[in-house]
C-alpha cells in the first residue's frame, strides 16, 4: 500500500495492466469497438497459470499531440477503465483501449457510459468488426460521388 493510500484511506482497485507488444498485437485481431474518443479491442486471453481476471493496456499515436497531452489521454482512459472494468469486464478477455484526441474534452461520465457500451458490443454473442463503421453496398469499401 502507498503512502497516499495509507493518508486517504483508499484501496487500490487497480486493473492489471498489458505490458508485452505480443499482447497488444494479438488483440488487433479480437472483436473492437470505435466510439468517439477510443477504440476498444478486445480478446480471450493467453492461459496460464495466473488467475484469469481481465487486463488492459492502453496506446495513444503520436498524431494524437505531444507527449503532455497523450500522457493526460492515458490517465483518463486508466481512471476510466478502473472504475468500469471492475463491474462490466469479463473474466478471462484482455482489452485494449486506443484513444483519440476527443478523450481530453469528453465529460468523465460520458466516457464511462460509451465504455460500457463498448463491452457490451464487444461480448454479444456474433458481434464482429467496429461499431461505428459505415460500409456501403460496394463490397465494404466507401463509396464516392462524383461530379
């Protein structure tokens, strides 16, 4: 326990964090979800003789801003993922949370709330591909007007 948490009496809630590359390139190809200010990617994860709680790691672009602002980007989604993941993650999947640069002005509770979402969309049973993408009747590829 932290000094902090010895002061103010609160516990750590934590969820366990990705770490290894390996990880997150093997989730690139699990069940995802494009909300507004991240993209969730989601997948079983390794067995193995730990407990099979759920993990998640998180990854934010360089196109996103400097390193103040990507680094403020992570903390939200953190505070965020170890206030929903606890309640709505499922045991055994590993996740992780891409974000974009709407993550610095969204509303806490709003961000919350399209997490949830995103859980929910991602462990219906048949859900494939991202939730917000618009395809056209042309095989998948966008179609565009010409003039």
């Amino acid at each position: 326990m932290s000094r902090y948490q010895q002061i103010s009496g609160l516990t750590s809630n934590r969820v366990p964090t990705l770490k290894k590359r390996s990880d997150f390139l093997r989730l690139r190809t699990g069940k995802r979800y494009s909300a507004k200010s991240f993209i969730l990617q989601s997948g079983k994860t390794e067995p193995s003789g730990k407990n099979d709680s759920c993990s998640v790691g998180y990854t934010v672009t360089k196109k996103t801003g400097n390193a103040v602002i990507r680094n403020r980007i992570k903390r939200r989604l953190r505070e965020v993922a170890n206030k929903v993941l606890p309640a709505k993650g499922t045991h055994g999947f590993d996740y992780v949370l891409i974000g974009k640069q709407h993550a610095l002005v969204q509303n806490f509770t709003s961000l919350s709330r399209d997490l949830e979402q995103a859980l929910d969309h991602v462990h219906r049973n048949g859900a494939k591909g991202s939730g917000n993408s618009k395809q056209s009747a042309h095989g998948g590829k966008p179609s565009f007007d010409q003039k």
